[in-house]
C-alpha cells in the first residue's frame, strides 16, 4: 500500500468544461485483469489498489460477465426509456425533495439540478434492489416496473443487477486485504441500487450552452461499476496535477469507482474522485445508455473510519447524517426545504 492518503476534493462546482481545461493524455485509468484474482491474487489486489488510490477508479477486464448479457441489458434499457408513456414514467417519480434517505425511481429530463448550474439532458432510473427480488413472496411487480416493462425488461435487469452484486463482493473483500485488514469487515449490512441513465443527443443550441452530459461530482456510496459505455465522454479529474484524465475503456470493459462513504471509511485512502461525462462531438451525438451500479451502507449504519488506517480524521456518524451533510454541500443548507 502506498503510503499516503488523499485530500477531500473541492466543491465540485468549480469543475465545468470549460475551454480553458487542463487534459493529462499521457495517463490512463489502469485496467486490471480480473481472472488474474484466480490465478496471481497478491498481484491483482496490488494493481487494483494502486490504482484506486491514486485515481478513485479502475477498469476491469476478464470479469466473467458473460457479454450477451452487456449488450442485451443496453438494448433493454433503450427499450425501457424509449417505449414507456411519459405519463406512466411519472407515476414513478423520484422525490423532488432532497433528502437524506435513499430515494429511487424515475428522474426526469431537464430536472433542476445541482446549483441550477448544468443543462442535463437526462432522463434517468433507479432501481432498489428489493424491485429485483422476484422470489419474495411479498414482492409486487406493479410497485416498482411500469406497466409492460416487468415482462419486457426486468429478468434482463435482473440478471445485469446479480452480475455486478456477485462481481462487488470480491472487489470490496480485495480493496480491505489491500489494506491489510480483515476481508470479512464490511458491508455488514449494504444496500444496492442499479441506476440507468439515457442520454439524449444534444439540439444543436445545446452545443453553445452550458448543457453537459453529466455534471462534475463524486459518487455516494461504497463502490460504483458500470459497464463501459458505447459513446466515450467520461473524464476523472486526477488530484496530482488536477487535470482531467479522459476515461477510454474498452468494450466489454467495467468501470469500478470509489464512493464518499467508502472514501470517509477508509481515512481518505481511497478517494471518491471527482468525474463528468462532457458534450459529445457533433459527429458522436447519439443516444448513450449506461448502467451503473451502486452499493451502499444502510441509512441508519454508523460510518466510520476503519479500524487500523491512523488516526481517524472523522467522527463516527450515522449514514444519514453523512448524506445529510453532503446534500448540504451541494445544495446549501436550506436544501431539505428546497422544490
Ligand atoms: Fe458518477
């Protein structure tokens, strides 16, 4: 392990596109052999680290998930977003509070978003993982799938959502014995969610404006992966040199990402870097779909900084209170009021 840790990030705000950015194109994301945890464990836990530690993300090859899987999950999700009523997406708004619980369901496009700053045109989803638990007898396909979707789209989905919980679980046992502590410590209790993102191609005023495809910031939770997507546009701010890195990672290829919490957890070892996905080029500007997944702790878990990683620079708190600090952050601190 290297022997550093990184400092929280500024206000993400402060990181638009701009033609003034600064770009480091002689650094690439390192991408990691995942078969390789088999076959030279010390290896790959050494290169997965290394890599997180310095930029917050990885890419990951030869992670087993079969690539029928990738592609039909992509063409479902353009399904989902293109085939469903505006009126029926609606009855599955996401909570136009911010709040500092989980919240899921349909984002709209050109929602307001963070500081009024970015014209997104998004339209996004987020799945709970309960909208996958298909066995539980308790379980009621219309509370989270709207009408049709659940026998066009959800087994697809569902199968994506296992994949990436399967393929999370060693990832989180790896990055602990990388950091010398017991395999077993965490998640005890975590809570997933698999979002999709549509994104739509640009109107031509859009490319003069201040519209981005996605909008500077880090993610939550413990770790982010998703599937690398068809279109390119994702850049991590590197904290060296902070100058934007562009993400070129290979079909096929995962994406894996530190989140805030894990970052708080892990004494900032494992920095929740900042990153955006920026205006594709009048040539590139179609639709882009992408998927990631995300694990998390539960809302009422105590955060704190793991044992055994130096002085802790945070007080233990609940989840909740984390989240409420970083809607703060981000929204100011009447933002609990805010429509
Ligand atoms: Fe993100």
């Amino acid at each position: 392990m290297e022997n550093k840790t990184n400092q929280p990030y500024s206000s993400p705000s402060s990181f638009e596109e701009s033609s003034t950015d600064l770009y480091n194109d002689d650094i690439e994301i390192p991408t990691v052999d995942f078969s390789t945890l088999q076959t030279n464990k010390d290896d790959f836990i050494q290169k997965l680290g290394d890599s997180l530690v310095r930029f917050g993300f990885v890419i990951l090859v030869n992670h087993g998930i079969n690539v029928d899987l990738l592609e039909a999950t992509e063409k479902k999700a353009k399904e989902f977003f293109e085939s469903v009523p505006q009126q029926e997406k609606e009855k599955f708004l996401i909570p136009r509070q911010h709040t500092n619980k989980l919240v899921v369901g349909y984002v709209p496009r050109l929602i307001p978003n963070i500081l009024q700053k970015f014209i997104i045109p998004l339209e996004g989803w987020k799945f709970h993982q309960n909208a996958f638990d298909f066995e539980n007898p308790e379980f009621k396909e219309s509370e989270f799938w709207p009408d049709t979707t659940y026998e066009a789209c959800a087994s697809v989905f569902r199968e994506y959502y296992l994949s990436q919980k399967e393929l999370a679980t060693p990832l989180i046992s790896c990055l602990l014995q990388y950091l010398k502590l017991d395999p077993q410590l965490f998640p005890k209790t975590s809570v997933n969610t698999l979002r999709f993102n549509y994104y739509f191609p640009l109107q031509p005023e859009e490319f003069l404006n201040n519209t981005c495809r996605m909008y500077p910031h880090a993610d939550m939770g413990i770790i982010n992966m998703m599937a690398a997507p068809s279109s390119s546009g994702l850049q991590v701010l590197n904290q060296e040199d902070m100058k934007w890195i562009r993400v070129n990672a290979p079909k096929n290829s995962l994406i894996f990402n530190i989140g805030r919490v894990l970052q708080r957890m892990t004494n900032d070892i494992f920095p929740a870097a900042i990153h955006r996905v920026i205006k594709p080029s009048p040539s590139q500007n179609a639709v882009r779909v992408t998927f990631p997944f995300n694990s998390n702790l539960k809302e009422d878990e105590i955060l704190e900084v793991l044992p055994g990683l130096g002085e802790p620079k945070y007080q233990p708190l609940r989840v909740f209170e984390f989240f409420n600090e970083l809607a703060k952050e981000a929204y100011g601190d009447n933002y609990a009021s805010r429509k």
